[in-house]
C-alpha cells in the first residue's frame, strides 16, 4: 500500500509540473512564447512557422534584434503566403539589404496601436525618405476593418506581446510613392482625376518614380471644386506648378524664397516657373495657397496638402507676394491712372507681354528717396515716378539670366522708350544717367516673363 501511495504521489507531482510547463507555453491569448517567460515580437514571429520568411527577413536585416528589444512597438506582420506574393520567386538572398531594411522598417510604428487605436489617416512608421531621412507615412483606413495604403489589410488584429502588438496582414506594404498617397486619400480624388483626365500618365509615371525626389503641394477637393482656371492657362501646366523636381522640402527645410516648379515659361524646358514659398506664419505659396497638413512623407518624396489650387503666377504675383518689393508695389499703385499692375497681368502671347522686369527692392528705393532728399513715394512728382517705373520694364521678351552675355553691351528700350544698357560681366543695367544697377536676384520666371531684382532704382533724371 505504501509503495502505491508513492507511485501516485509521483504521478501527481509529474502531472503538476507538466501543466506548469504547458501554460509557461502559452499567454493568456494563447500565443505561442518561449519557455522562460520572454514574449517578445521577435518570440512571437520565432515561434509562428507561418512567420518563418518574416523571420528570415527579420534575421538577415538585424531587425529581430530590435523586436526583441525594449521599446513599445506595432509590427504589421506578413505571413509566408504574402513574402512569397513579394519576392515572386526572387530569393530572399537576393534582395538588397538595405532595401530589405526600409521595407521591413514600413511595417514598425515605434508606439502600441491596438486595432481600436487606429484612425483614419496618416502615422509615420520606422522607415527613412532617403534624401531628408525624414519618417514615411503610411494612411491607414479603418472605413472598412483596416487597410494600409490601400494594398495591404489586417486580417488579425491585436496579438498582445511584452513590447507592443502584431496585426496580421495579408500583403507585404511596399514602400509608398507621391501617387500611393495621392490615390489613397479620398481627400485628394479631385486632385488623382486631374492627374488622370484623358487617359494622361504623365504625371503618374513622374510621380511614382523612386529614383528621383519631390515635394508636391496637394490641393485638397474643395480646392479644384472652386477652381474656375480664370486665365485659362493649360490645366498640365497648372498641375506641374504644384510638383518641386529634385528637391524634399520637408516643412523644417522650407525657407522663404523661390523654389523651381516642374512646370515652364511657354513650353521652354529650360525656364522653370518659379513659386514664392513664405514661411513668415506658416507656409503660403505665391502669396495664394496655404499648407493645411505638411509633412506626408514617401519614399520619393513628401506631400503637403494645400488649401487651393495655385494658378501659374504673373510678374504681379510675385511682385504683390514677395514682401522685398512692398514698395515697388506701392510705387505701381502710387496714382489711379497708373495700369502697370494689370499690364503686367497680361497673358503671355497678349501685348505687351511677355515682360523682363528689372525689380528694385525696398532697399532701393530707401536708398533713391535719401539721394533724392524725399521722405516718401509722395514726394516725386508722378511722371516723374511713372518714367522712372517704365524704365524698368523690357516688353515683348523674356530675358533670362543666361540670355543677358548675348545682350553684353547692348542698348535696350524700355516700356517708356527709355535706353538701358546691359552689362552681362557684373551682372548689372546701366541706366541713362550713368549708373550701375546691379542685379542681385535672377531669373524670378512668371508664366508671362522674368523677374530680375536690382539694388538700385534705375534713374533718368
């Protein structure tokens, strides 16, 4: 009888152990986790065979390191069937590391969001925009369960573990372009119809190419809705004068001047038009359109969605946007027969446009009322202050910087008759009176001309 006692009492400590070890194995979702007690993301996908090419990726990037690591992480996790769907049997091996790394990276957000967290919109994830090395976004969907980027859907959501949670998704997130998050947001439909019209895939092939980099100002629906085009300028044009080519101008790298647009002066590839960004309060674009939401960041680029559609600029625009000329401004506007604001409105292709304008700046007009002994604009007589305005203005030609060593030594006549002459070595405009103006901003390039500034107020008096 003894001896049975001590069988049993055996088997009842054996029995007991066993099922400490079979819930050290299990957590209180039933996960999967090692048996000392770690339940880390990296455990999880370690101990999921339909994780195994998560991973393997994860393995060969270093990145399994990082998951297993503290820190509070989402991971939107692709099972084997979607790595297989990626790599369409490219082996793993073969894939670049360092691209491997962002893709991956493009799963991570770097804070716990339960299924109940997310939200529709954007979240910047671990991956890197390699010209500003600023966070990508992905756009998250929760209109119907949750998509990513419109590729990619949770199909379990919430799978709790020490550092954070794992949704299961059904594809692998490619890394997002300017156009996955223009065709994705159906804020920006009226903008992707625009993109589109006609069967057009110009815009759409720029703006999906990785190889280059590119800011895009993004006008929202309503935008385009009261849009009316009044100048009737061509809608391709308008659309490439929201695009920067070449440049990532993330919201901390914008500065308050001229950037080059993607569209041009009368179909020259070499005459950019230029957009005037002002970061004074915010960023407002050629003194018309205000960024509502900066920062959407690609792995080509960033998008910032603006309040209207900006229309291509004339030398008026930059002359009333750009605050270096409030008083040129003044000076065009100084008495009620003056129209050079409307003339230099006038459509390229209309008379007398198109325009090169040679702009002085606030500081040189200070500088012409101390050599005049005024004490304002009101102090010179109006024709006076209308020749000297004209003189300024070269009609009927769009004279670029580039253009100015062909013009060497040239006598030009101005709006007003008047003769200036070109000094290309400097660069300056000499004017009647003998003096050198020189030019300290080029190539300022509005749909109907060009703007040079100069430091001096050109004089014939």
């Amino acid at each position: 009888m003894k001896r049975f006692f001590s069988i049993t009492k055996i088997a009842l400590i054996a029995i007991t152990l066993f099922g400490l070890v079979s819930c050290s194995d299990d957590d209180d979702n039933g996960n999967i986790i090692d048996p000392d007690g770690s339940n880390t993301i990296a455990d999880f996908v370690a101990d999921n065979e339909n994780y195994s090419s998560l991973l393997a990726a994860l393995q060969r990037t270093g990145l399994d390191a990082t998951l297993a690591g503290s820190g509070t992480f989402t991971v939107f996790a692709p099972d084997n069937a979607a790595f297989d769907t990626f790599l369409n049997g490219t082996p793993l091996a073969d894939v670049d590391e360092d691209a491997l790394t962002q893709i991956l990276l493009n799963h991570v957000l770097n804070v716990e969001r339960l299924s109940t967290d997310l939200t529709t919109g954007y979240v910047k994830n671990l991956a890197t925009e390699p010209a500003s090395g600023a966070n990508i976004d992905m756009y998250i969907d929760t209109s119907s369960g949750v998509t990513i980027n419109g590729q990619s859907s949770v199909v379990t959501a919430d799978i709790q573990t020490d550092n954070g949670v794992i949704h299961a998704v059904n594809s692998v997130i490619a890394l997002p372009t300017i156009v996955t998050f223009a065709t994705t947001n159906p804020a920006l439909s009226n903008l992707v119809g625009a993109l589109t019209a006609n069967g057009n895939t110009t815009f759409t092939d720029l703006l999906s190419d990785t190889s280059q980099d590119f800011t895009v100002f993004a006008p929202v629906n309503q935008a385009f809705d009261e849009f009316t085009n009044p100048a009737g300028n061509d809608i391709n044009q308008v659309l490439s004068n929201h695009v920067i080519v070449g440049t990532v101008g993330v919201s901390t790298a914008l500065a308050t001047g001229y950037l080059n647009t993607a569209a041009v002066f009368n179909g020259e590839a070499d005459a950019p038009l230029s957009l005037f960004v002002n970061t004074d309060g915010g960023v407002t674009l050629n003194g018309q359109s205000n960024v509502a939401i900066a920062d959407i960041v690609a792995a080509n680029g960033v998008v910032h969605v603006v309040d209207t559609v900006i229309d291509l600029p004339t030398i008026t625009t930059f002359a009333t946007a750009d605050s270096t000329f409030e008083t040129l401004v003044a000076a065009l506007t100084a008495d009620a027969s003056f129209g050079y604001v409307d003339a230099l409105s006038t459509a390229n292709g209309t008379a007398p446009a198109p325009f090169t304008v040679f702009a002085p700046t606030n500081d040189a007009f200070a500088n012409l009322l101390t050599d005049l002994g005024a004490t304002g604009l009101g102090d010179i007589p109006i024709p006076t202050l209308a020749a000297t305005l004209e003189l300024h203005v070269v009609a009927g030609a769009n004279v670029r910087a580039e253009d100015l060593p062909g013009l060497d030594g040239a006598s030009v006549t101005t709006l007003g008759g008047g003769e200036i002459t070109i000094d290309a070595s400097t660069p300056a405009v000499i004017d009647p009176d003998g003096g050198v103006n020189e030019i300290i901003v080029t190539n300022v390039q509005a749909a109907n001309g060009v703007v040079h500034a100069v430091s001096r107020v050109l004089r014939d008096l």
